[in-house]
C-alpha cells in the first residue's frame, strides 16, 4: 500500500498536466492545421501567412479559412485583372505591341469575367454549405492565371509576360488554396 500511492499521485500529476496542455493550456493553432491539411496542393508557410494576414483566422475553423481563401484569391485576381488592364493600355511602347496589347486584355477578361467572378459566387455558396453549387464552379476559379501565361508566351512579349508573372503566381496559389479547402470541407 505504501507504494501504490506514491505512484497514484504521479499518475494523477500526469493526467493533470496532459488534460491542461489539451484542454486548458495554449490552444492549438487552426491556421497550422488547415494548411496541414491541405499540404499536398500548396505550401504550407504560404498558406498560414496568407491566412494569418485576414483578422480573425486564428479563431476560424476550417470551414471559415476556406471563405478567407476564396476572399484572397478573388482579391488577388481583381488585382491582376487591373494590372493586366493597366498594361494594355501602356501595351504600343517599346517591346509591346498589338500582340502583347491582346494578350493584356485577354488576362484582364480572364479574371474579370471568369476567375474572379466564380470565386465570388463559389465562396457564396461556400459560406452557405452548397457543396455541390461550390464544386461546380471550379473549373472556372483557377483559369485565369493559367490562361493569362499562356496568353503571354504566345504573344512573344517577354516584358508582358514579366509584369504579369508575379500577380498570376500569386493568383493560382490563392486559388488552388480555396479549392483545396473547399474539398477538405465539403
């Protein structure tokens, strides 16, 4: 008897500590675990700096990261859709050209009409747990980026293709961010 309490209090001492850290201690970081979950499809410190940027992540749950992923990505694409437009209008100077002046707009209709306006409404319907209506619109959310490079290679245009490389790669990563989530939550 004289040892069984000894090794009961240490039991006890253990059980408490365990049920402190889970329960009452430091809280478990959400955005590290919604990008966890979806490591395979983008990186991981991309994805929890770009969560954490949108006040209230840390306090979201999976399903409130995926409508901050979309709020992004769309952002981003209303963003390179002024970008590409901007450029199309300053497209006739030097190392552009008609070619690369298509190319621009075609970006910009791209996001415009396409990506951007699909995560807008796949974030709507996100928000109110339309899985299905969400899912059907995900051929359309990642286009532009990869539409817009491809726009740019075939126009010859090296200083177009630059000026729009960092905001379509920032664009597809945002974007295949919410899809990943969006299959996470659904």
């Amino acid at each position: 008897m004289g040892r069984v309490r000894p090794l009961l209090a240490v039991a006890a001492a253990a059980l408490l500590c365990c049920c402190s850290c889970c329960y009452g201690g430091a809280a478990a970081d959400a955005v590290a675990e919604s990008c966890d979950a979806i490591r395979d499809f983008v990186d991981v410190s991309f994805c929890a700096s770009r969560l954490r940027s949108v006040p209230g992540a840390a306090s979201a749950d999976r399903h409130g990261h995926l409508l901050m992923a979309a709020d992004l990505a769309a952002a981003s694409g209303a963003s390179a859709r002024d970008a590409a437009a901007a450029m199309a209008r300053d497209a006739e100077g030097p190392g552009g050209g008609p070619e690369a002046r298509d190319a621009l707009e075609a970006c910009g209709i791209l996001y415009g009409a396409a990506s951007v306006p699909a995560l807008r409404l796949m974030r709507g319907y996100a928000a109110a747990r339309s899985w299905g209506a969400a899912r059907a619109l995900l051929p359309l959310t990642g286009q532009a980026g990869i539409g817009c490079d491809a726009a740019l290679a075939g126009a010859g245009s090296a200083a177009a293709a630059a000026g729009m490389a960092g905001a379509n790669r920032e664009f597809d990563r945002l974007s295949t961010m919410a899809t990943a989530l969006l299959n996470k939550v659904s």
